[in-house]
C-alpha cells in the first residue's frame, strides 16, 4: 500500500502542472492567477514537500547517495550562493520559487524511480494524465472553434495558449508511444488511442502554439525511428506533409464549417516558415532573444555572468535556448562542462534503451524538455530535465546484461 501511494505522490509532483490546469479546464472553471487565489501555489508547495521527505526517507534508509544527486545538490547550493547577491526582483523570486518546488524535487524524483525500477508506474501515470487532458480538450473544443488564436490566453482553466500546446503535445507523445508499441489488447481500445490522439493533435493544431508542434515533431520523429527505422519514418512523414499541405488548400479555398479557423491556426503554426526558409519575424521575437544573447556573451566569454547576473540590466529576460542561457550564465568553462555531460547523458540514454527496451518511455520526457529547452523555456525551471537528466544517471547500469 505504502509504494503505491509513494508513486502516486512521485508521479504526482511531475505531472502536477499539466494536471491542475486539465482539471479546471474539465469543471469549465479559470484559474485567475495568484492575484486572486493562491490554490495553484499551495498545490505545487503540498506536492513537492512529499517529495523532500520521500527523498530524505530514501537516503537515510538506504545510506546511498550517487554521483548525480551529488553534483545536483551542489549545483542547489551554487544556485542559492548567487540568489543571496542577486537584485531583489520579481524575475529572480519567481525562477527560485519553481527550481526548488518544481526542478530540485524532480530530480529527487528521477533519482528514486531509477533505484527503484518504477517507470512502469509512471507509464501508467502518464497514460491516466493524457486522457484527463483528452477529456478537457474535448470540454472546451466549442470555445476552440469559437475564438481566435489570439483570444486563448486562457482558455485551458487559466493556462494560456502556449502552455495548452505543450500539454496536449506531452499526452500526444505518450498516446503514440502506446500506439506504435501495441501496448493495448484489443482492436477496440487501438480505435480509441487513436481518436485519442487525434484529439490531442487537433488542441495542439487549433491552440497555434508552434513549440507544441515542434514537441509533436521531434517526438514522432525520435519514437517512430526508434521503433520502426529510418524508411517508414519518411515515408510516414511525406504522407503526413502531402496531407496537411491539401488540408491547408482545402481550408483555404473552400468555405466549409470553421475552415477560416484551420486557416489561422495553420498560418500561425508555419508563421516562422517562407519560401525564403526560416523566417525569424514569425517566432515570437526569438530573432531578438538570441541578438541579445550573443551580443552579451561575446562581452564575457570565459565565466560569463552567472545565475541572474543580467537581471538588473535586462530584467526578467532569458535566451530562449539551453545553450545560450548556460554559455551567458557561466561562460566558456560552464558550456564545455555541459556539453560533456550532454554526451554522457545520451550514451547513457541510448546503453539503457538498447539493453532494456521497455524503458525507451524515457524518450517522452527527454524529448519534450530538451524541445521546450530549445525554443521557449529555461533549464532552471522545467522539470522534466531534472527528472530525466537524474533517471538516466542514476538507473543500476550494473543489473542490466552485458
């Protein structure tokens, strides 16, 4: 009784974002911010706190505590040495807020379920996750339809557009991993997984959020060649470009129920895409972001300017992007040490997933962050990195046949 409950609070603490947003978008409620209600806060604050006990319960039971714990306390304590110096700011208390309520448990997180072998429960959780977000992209499909991309900062029970995206992508990958795995008994729940999915990919399409497109695409990709090779994969993905390319025309010359609706979203999807190639004046200012970035870093190559060092110039700005936000915050030396960790990360990954292959289901998260991380959000504050970066180094290599 005692383990289950302990994963429920585990899988729990990863998936609470996605959750609370999906359960008030199910009730048809919005959450209106902590301007109004704190109840969002309390929740996240409730979660992580069983995890810090769970995580010390661990350690002081079982004595062990590995490499990769080691170096993510000490990079906790380096943190906390730079928030003491850093401007008071509300950019500054927010990224520490949700390192040490979201980021830290979440390695805390992975570190256990890799000692303990319980992915597969939170495989389960994952599965449960996708299809409560399946049910609240069906509740509020008619104000989908209804309104413009522009008007769903909050449609999704508070959580604006872009993060509805990254939801429906995240439940997207874990439906087509059960898919293209067969992990499903009967030729009726194939059949429903897959209006699953097709419901899911229609909240990230009509949300017009191009990072949960680019989460859907990278990880079809990395799951279907993984699973199936190179060649399927192309061929899967001309058919899906030829369909989507006459489903545009379709919408765009023919005046069907809500066909300008399709139009706009997939205007704003492929903004960023011109016959030209990448247009950066369709991404959302990341043209900007990365300017600045560059142009800051080539000021202090060597040990750049450490964690918030550039609040009091710029504010609550980060790059963007995984890379220019470890190269600004500790230099040259800092991005080096990165990159080998990167590599290590991915041999790791790929020795796992080769010598086990159930646990290929760590490709969700791994390829959801590392997208996020790309493109919108930063590492300090996602914690799925976390999880994953502390999984993969802390699974028992040594049980797994040569």
């Amino acid at each position: 009784m005692f383990i289950k409950f302990k994963n429920f609070l585990l899988s729990n603490l990863l998936l609470s974002q996605t959750l609370f947003f999906s359960i008030f978008a199910i009730l048809g409620l919005t959450y209106k911010g902590s301007g109004e209600s704190s109840l969002y806060s309390q929740y996240l604050v409730l979660s992580s706190f069983f995890i810090y006990i769970l995580f010390f319960r661990e350690i002081l039971i079982k004595r062990v505590i590995n490499v990769p714990i080691i170096l993510v306390l000490g990079f906790s304590i380096f943190l906390i040495f730079f928030i003491l110096f850093a401007p008071s700011h509300n950019f500054v208390k927010s990224q520490t807020n949700l390192f040490f309520v979201l980021s830290l448990p979440s390695a805390f997180v992975g570190y256990i379920m890799a000692r303990t072998k319980q992915l597969l429960f939170l495989k389960k959780s994952f599965i449960f996750l996708s299809l409560i977000v399946f049910v609240a992209v069906l509740r509020i499909l008619p104000k989908l339809f209804s309104s413009s991309v522009i008007d769903l900062m909050d449609v999704f029970g508070g959580g604006q557009y872009q993060a509805f995206s990254y939801f429906c992508a995240f439940s997207f990958l874990t439906i087509f991993h059960q898919l293209i795995n067969k992990s499903y008994s009967k030729n009726i729940i194939f059949l429903f997984y897959v209006v699953v999915i097709l419901v899911l990919f229609l909240g990230v399409f009509l949300s017009g959020g191009r990072g949960g497109l680019l989460v859907v695409l990278l990880g079809t990709i990395t799951l279907t060649v993984k699973k199936k090779g190179f060649l399927k994969f192309v061929k899967y993905s001309l058919f899906l470009s030829v369909f989507l390319y006459l489903f545009y025309l379709f919408s765009s010359e023919s005046n069907f129920l809500f066909s300008d609706r399709f139009v706009e979203s997939f205007e704003r999807l492929f903004s960023f895409l011109s016959s030209d190639g990448i247009d950066m004046d369709g991404s959302s200012n990341r043209d900007q972001f990365y300017g600045t970035a560059l142009s800051m870093i080539k000021k202090n190559l060597i040990i750049g300017y450490g964690f918030f060092g550039l609040v009091s110039s710029l504010g609550d700005y980060y790059p963007h992007n995984i890379f220019l936000e470890v190269f600004l915050q500790g230099g040259l030396l800092f991005f080096i040490f990165f990159i080998f960790f990167g590599f290590s990360f991915f041999y790791k990954l790929s020795k796992l997933i080769k010598l086990k292959k159930d646990e290929d289901f760590i490709l969700i998260p791994t390829v959801y962050s590392l997208t996020i991380l790309m493109f919108s959000s930063s590492y300090l504050i996602e914690p799925f990195f976390w999880f994953s970066f502390t999984y993969v180094f802390s699974y028992p290599y040594n049980l797994l046949r040569k």
